[in-house]
C-alpha cells in the first residue's frame, strides 16, 4: 500500500527527464459512468515547473 508520501516515478516534460518525485496533489480524474485514472501534480526539481502526470491506481488522493 502506497502513502501519500511516496515517490512515484514520472517523466519530466520540461527536461525529458524520468524522475522520482512526491506529487504535491493526488485526484481522481473520471468521465461519467467510466473508469478513470489518477492524476498528480508535480513541480520539476531541474526547472520548478508544475506539471501534471498519471499516478498509479492503488495511490492514495492527497491534497
């Protein structure tokens, strides 16, 4: 089981970079009536961008 502490590992699209970050936010992202996914929020350790990618399924939602 994964806590909202945890590093997730991502891409970076301002470097292209993957990398291992804590996501600042963690929602679930759902059309209606359809399985959806999970979405954080990351801020760039290189350039200090926010940017959003998809979190694994079992993570938990933090904000």
């Amino acid at each position: 089981m994964l806590a909202c502490k945890d590093k997730v590992k991502v891409r970076d699209p301002t470097t292209g970079k993957d990398i291992e970050v804590v996501p600042i936010k963690v929602w679930p992202l759902a059309p209606r009536g359809r399985k959806g996914v999970k979405i954080g929020l990351f801020k760039s350790p290189d350039t200090g961008k926010y940017f959003r990618a998809k979190v694994p399924d079992d993570y938990p939602v933090c904000s």
